[in-house]
C-alpha cells in the first residue's frame, strides 16, 4: 500500500507509543544491518538522530532505501512495517528532534545518558525516513482472550 498522509498506525499503537523502529539499512556484502532507534512521526516521516560516524550513517548514505519496523513486543501484537528513503540532515536538525526523543522515550533530560547525549549534540545528526509503502497489523481482536 502506498503511504498514505496521515499516522499509519493500527488502532492498537497510538503515535505516542515509546517503541523503537527497527531500521534495516544494506551492508556492502548486501545483508541488512538492522538498527533500533528512537523516533518521532512527524511531516509524515519518521525523524531519528544517529552519531555522525555510526556505521548506520555511513550504509544509507550508500543505500538510501530501507526497511522499517515498529511493532509491539508483547500482545496483543500491532505494528507497521514498511520501506522508505532515508534523508540525511546535519547537526541542527538532529539537535532540534534529540530532545523531543529523549523526553518521549526516557521522559527526562536529567540522567546520564540524556546529559551524554545532548553534550554531543555537535556529532550527531538526523534521519528522516519517509515510507514509501507500509503495511499495518493489529491482532487485539484475534488475541482478546489472551
């Protein structure tokens, strides 16, 4: 299905949803190399901030189409999963978007990791993922007894 405009979410995983998306980007031999990553929907993309010297970094800027995935761990399972092109951006756009991240999935700025990450704020830099095709699936229905 082409991306539609709008969240494209199932029911069940609401935008606000603190789960990582799976990023699968292709190594030089041609196998995936399958990230985790933190991200915010937004302007119908996905945004994510990587380190300017991550090997992640360096595989999209070779192969800029790859796979996504966010999706429950636990049931009743939903998710969405899909390809896309990913768009680099530099260290302004990453140090707009880190902050929102680190807020949503730790839900404060005053930890280590948080003040690790936002000392670096120089090095890093933001992906956005705008999906190409996704599809979504929600079995809350088939597994409500569970």
């Amino acid at each position: 299905m082409t991306a539609p405009a709008r969240w494209p979410w199932p029911e069940a995983l609401p935008e606000e949803t603190a789960i990582p998306l799976r990023l699968a980007a292709l190594k030089s031999g041609g196998t995936p190399l399958i990230v985790p990553l933190w991200y915010e929907w937004r302007d119908d993309a996905f945004w994510c901030v990587t380190h300017r010297e991550a090997r992640l970094l360096r595989r999209v800027r070779a192969h800029p189409l790859v796979g996504f995935d966010v999706s429950t761990n636990e049931p009743p399972y939903a998710g969405v999963s899909g390809d896309g092109r990913v768009t680099v951006h530099g260290a302004e756009q990453a140090a707009a978007i880190l902050p929102r991240l680190i807020d949503r999935y730790t839900g404060s700025r005053e930890h280590r990791l948080a003040r690790w990450l936002l000392g670096r704020l120089d090095e890093e830099v933001a992906l956005e993922i705008r999906p190409q095709h996704w599809r979504c699936w929600d079995f809350s229905r088939r597994m409500r007894d569970l």
